[in-house]
C-alpha cells in the first residue's frame, strides 16, 4: 500500500511538472508574438496548482528576465552606449 502512494505522489510531481513547462512555454510565445500577457497566461494555473500566495512572485521571474534581456539589447543600440549610433559621430 506504501509503494501506491509514492507511485501516485511521482506521477503526481511529474504532471504537475509538465502542466508548469507546458504554461510556461505557451506563455513565452504569447510574450513573443504580442510582448505582453505572459504573466497574465499564467497566474490562474499557478493559483491552481500552488495557490494564490506563492503565485504572486512566479509569473514575475521569468518576465523580469526577458526583461532584461531586451533591455540590454535595447541599451546596446542606444546612444548611451560606447557602440551606440551617437558615439561614432
């Protein structure tokens, strides 16, 4: 009986696992094609699966890095950098 529920307790991680990826991956694009709603994508299944406290922060972390990332590139094209158009003149 013991072995059941360590059965059903990985099968259960692992689902949840994948549903995660799965939001995760479908919300990127969603950011990729119309550069915003990816947190808005997954916050209702992260409240599912984690509730509503611990949902707050995890939509926030992978928006926030490709923030940055877009960010440095942004800063890279810009005046304000030594390679940026205005440096050159």
């Amino acid at each position: 009986m013991n072995r059941l529920w360590v059965r059903l307790a990985v099968s259960f991680a692992v689902v949840i696992a994948v549903t995660v990826a799965t939001v995760a991956l479908l919300a990127g694009f969603m950011r990729g094609f119309v550069g915003v709603g990816s947190g808005m994508m997954m916050a209702p299944v992260f409240a599912i699966l984690f509730g509503p406290l611990q949902t707050v922060n995890r939509p926030a972390l992978p928006a926030g890095g490709a923030g940055i990332a877009a960010l440095r590139g942004r800063l890279r094209d810009s005046a304000l950098s030594p390679e940026g158009s205005l440096a050159h003149e």
